[in-house]
C-alpha cells in the first residue's frame, strides 16, 4: 500500500535543513515523490512502514520526527471536504496537524485560541491521527500551533490544506 511521510521541523527557520528533493530522488526505488520543501513526500510502492521510516531516517543528517500515514487515510480525510462550512479567505489558511499517534483524550471541539470570539487559532475536528483547523495569517497565531500540539500531548507537524490537497491528486493518479 502506497504512504505519505511527513517530516516533523524540517526546514524551518534555518535548522534541520535537507534537500527533500534530493531525498525523494535517493529514495527512487520506493516511488517516491517530494511536495515542497517541509518535508511531506508520497510513496507510491508498496513498502513496510519500517522499510519507509529506516530510509527516510538514513537521509536525514539529524533526527526527527518521520510520521508515516497509509495513503488511503490521507484520501479519505479530503473525501469529507472537512472545510466546506468553514470561512475562508486571503487572512485564514486551513491546516492540518498530523500527529504521531491518536490522541487519547481529544478536547471538546471546536476549540479556538485565544478565545472563542476573538480566535486567531481555531481546531474544527479531529479524525484519526489528523488535526483540522483554521489560522488567521497573524504572526501571533503560529504560537498557538504548538499550544495545540502540547495541549493534545502528541507530537505534531503542520501543513496548509492545500499540501493535502496535492498529495491526494498524486495519491489519485497512481491507481
């Protein structure tokens, strides 16, 4: 079954630096396909999870956290169009949060941060090891992503919807 990995803190703010790139061409024979430069690639052959988790952890000339999703879960997320009663425009950007592992005890949703009426934060749904929310593009709102990743007590790395978005049209045309 084909996977999606995505790296946790890749790239960001001049640490952990790769060349996702240059991984996905190295991890050729796993049919590997990067998305941007975070760190989220598609594997399109199927491969263990281990398999996938020790190579992508040999190219990698530091340590972090490699979260590895069976394709078909990351499918079925955008099937549901999990965003379409959300507002949207040029100052919100939809995200999702893939966690290392289920949360066990999920907060009463949605949860917005600072406050319910005045959000910059706000986490609409939580399904299986994915965390759906909305952002208001103020610097202040990147700080409560990880007051959303401590609040859950799992670790968790962040990407625009619009990068689930590209996986699934790859993911689409590999059937």
């Amino acid at each position: 079954m084909s996977s999606v990995v995505f790296l946790r803190g890749v790239n960001v703010g001049g640490a952990n630096r790769c060349q996702p790139a240059v991984i996905a061409k190295q991890l050729a024979k796993f049919g590997v396909i990067n998305i941007g430069a975070v760190g989220t690639f598609v594997v399109r052959e199927d491969v263990t999870e281990s398999a996938v988790r020790n190579a992508f952890a040999k190219k990698l000339p530091f340590k972090c956290e490699i979260m590895i999703v069976p394709a078909p879960d990351v499918i079925r997320l955008a099937s549901k169009d999990p965003f379409a009663q959300e507002p949207s425009g040029e100052n919100i950007t939809r995200f999702v949060n893939v966690l290392a592992k289920r949360v066990r005890t999920p907060p009463a949703l949605p949860l917005s941060l600072p406050s319910d009426d005045d959000w910059l934060l706000k986490v609409i749904a939580i399904q299986d090891r994915f965390v759906l929310g909305l952002y208001r593009r103020q610097m202040k709102a990147i700080s409560y992503l990880g007051k959303v990743e401590k609040l859950l007590g799992v670790p968790a790395t962040n990407r625009n919807w619009n990068t689930i978005e590209k996986v699934v049209k790859i993911l689409a045309t590999n059937r």
